[in-house]
C-alpha cells in the first residue's frame, strides 16, 4: 500500500498497520533495549517520573515507560527510532515535512497477567459525556496533528478499535460502553492483530480499548508519536507527564533528526 493510500486509511479508518516502520537491522536491537529499560525500571536503577528522571530508587513495576531519550537509561537506539527515516516518510505523509517530538515509550505487560483498560477514548482532561456539539468540538481540535503509533516487538493482538469513530459523535451503545458499562462488546469494533516488527498508526480519537489477548505470554511494545510543527505555534503549558523532558540534560547526545524535534517541542514551552 502506498503512502498516500495509507494516509487516506488512517483519515478514513482511524488507522492502517505499516510492515516498514523501522529502519533495517533495528527490531532485535530495540526489543533488547526495551527489555533493559524495563528491568532498570523494576529494579529501581532508574526512576522515570513524571517530574524528573533519575537513578536509584525502591524499583517500580510500570506497565508504561516514558522518559526513554533520557540519558539516565543510557539507551540511545530510543531517540534514534523516534527520528528514523522509516519514521519519518509516514509522518511526512500523515503531517507534513516538519515536525516536533511527540513521545517515545514502552508498552510492558507480562503475561498471562488480565488486563482490560474499558472503551475510552484518548480525552485526557476533555468532557467525556458531552452533547454532540461538546463531542464533535473535542474531536475537530483535540491532538489535531499528531499521530501515535504501537510497534510490536512480540506479537500482539491487544488493541481494539471502533473504525472511524474518530470523526464522528458516539451511538447509544457506544455511549454505554465509554461512560457506564466499559467492558462490553461494541458491535463495530475490530482486533488489531500485529505481528512482530508490525507497527500500527492510530488516531486516539477513536473509541477504543486495550485488552490481554487468549494466550498472550507478554507484550511489549514500543509507542511512539509525533506532531506537526508550524513556527506560529503558539507557546504552551508543559504537560504534566513531560516536566521530566525540560532537564538540562535531555538534549545531550540526541541525533541530529531527533534533536530537532526536541528543540522544536521546547521552544513552545512556557517555563
């Protein structure tokens, strides 16, 4: 499939999975480093927190990982993914040639441990239960301009969407699923079923569900996003989750494509 079908897929569906999106020779690598960077977690060797990243603590058993272009993890094939040109050429299609760093992280879930998020979608701190004007509003303007994407390093068949959702209000059975009842079934939804080394590209806006797969002996996964950058963007409050990325320490060592990135998201940051 070409880029610009997959584009047109994603605006269309929500979402398309990509069989490329890494650079040759980077899969193992990665899975190795993602498997390190959890156990230093675990083990307390690094403590990723929302306001700082650091070393030596009482060890965390997170199943979310961020802060992993921080030096701290001494793992630096994370900051070159995010800024690969297998990245690149999708995001290119999807937003344009100029970009600024979304987030990279990791999916950690052992198995068989159940797990089940509920339907939701990705509103952060928006209204979740608003009229159809509220709704369509949040939808228009909500993370316009980024794009997020699960790269399974095993494979993983854990996430669950309703297509095209994301450009539209929810029905009566979509409502009882994301405010009262969230683990139903929703007739529309459809499994992503990713192979390892499968990436799948997604919108957050959609209605959806992250669930423990029959069998499932792990997953881990990489989640990365980018956004599009305009040098107009209007300055902006730090994210709570991404305090830890204004250390005077985080841009050291970046490659080049990546520290661009970097460099872009900061500059918009109010301090």
């Amino acid at each position: 499939m070409a880029y610009a079908e997959q584009a047109a897929q994603y605006y269309e569906d929500g979402y398309f999975i990509a069989d490329d999106a890494f650079d040759p020779g980077m899969l193992a690598p990665l899975a190795a480093a993602a498997r390190r960077a959890v156990a230093k977690v675990q083990s307390g060797e690094v403590v990723a927190k929302t306001e700082g990243i650091s070393t030596g603590g009482p060890g965390d058993n997170t199943r979310d990982i961020l802060g992993l272009i921080a030096p701290e993890f001494g793992e630096p094939l994370f900051a070159e993914y995010l800024g690969c040109q297998a990245i690149e050429r999708y995001m290119h299609a999807l937003l344009g040639p100029d970009l600024r760093l979304g987030w990279v992280a990791i999916f950690a879930i052992p198995g068989p441990e159940a797990y089940d998020t509920g339907w939701h979608r990705d509103f952060s701190h928006e209204e979740r239960d608003g009229s159809k004007t509220v709704e369509m509003e949040i939808l228009g303007r909500h993370r316009k301009g980024v794009v997020k994407w699960h790269m399974a390093l095993v494979d993983d068949a854990c996430l669950w969407l309703v297509p095209g959702s994301q450009k539209r209000y929810r029905t009566a059975e979509e409502r009882e699923a994301l405010i009262n009842e969230h683990f139903v079934e929703l007739s529309d939804a459809v499994q992503v079923v990713l192979k390892k080394g499968q990436t799948v590209f997604w919108n957050g806006n959609t209605i959806h569900r992250g669930r423990a797969s029959e069998g499932m002996s792990e997953r881990l996964a990489m989640m990365g996003a980018l956004a599009q950058h305009r040098d107009s963007d209007s300055p902006q409050q730090v994210a709570e989750r991404f305090v830890w990325r204004m250390a005077d320490n985080i841009c050291d060592g970046l490659p080049e494509k990546t520290r661009l990135y970097y460099d872009r998201w900061r500059s918009l940051q109010q301090d």
